[in-house]
C-alpha cells in the first residue's frame, strides 16, 4: 500500500532524527502526510493509505492487512475504510 495524501491533511510527519532510509526501505514510506485530530479528549493522527491494484484483489480474495511497527510496542491504532 502507498500513503495518499488527503484535502484534510495539517502536516508532515517526518523521521525522527537519525532515522537511517537505507535501514529500513522495506517499510515503503519515510515521511507522512497526516490530519492532526482530537477525539475523547486525546490526539490523534490520522493518516490514508491505498491499495495498489494486486492488493485490492488479494483483500477482495480474502487477504489480510499487514502492519508493522519499528520498535518492541505497539501503540492504539484503528483502521477503517474511507471512502
């Protein structure tokens, strides 16, 4: 999947400092545009991501999302499907 920009985005997350792109290009993305919210009180960043044709038809088929977090945590997430 390829991050996609969105009319609703407030920023860039870039890498924090000493973030290494020859580590870790398997991960296909090193700076993000996200939409800075707040809900219940507590910040969010949201961010959009699209399938590329192949993945559209492995999930259609039954596949699975897939993600990976750097590090030894993993913090709340929440996926959904937007239109």
């Amino acid at each position: 999947m390829k991050i996609s920009g969105h009319k609703s985005n407030t920023r860039v997350l870039n890498p924090p400092k000493g973030y290494k792109i020859e580590d870790h290009r398997e991960l296909h993305i090193h700076a993000a545009p996200v939409t800075d919210l707040t809900i219940d009180d507590k910040p969010v960043i949201l961010t959009f991501w699209k399938p590329s044709e192949d993945e559209l038809q492995k999930l259609v088929a039954g596949g699975l999302v897939a993600v990976f977090v750097v590090g030894t945590t993993m913090p709340p997430l929440s996926l959904a499907v937007q239109p």
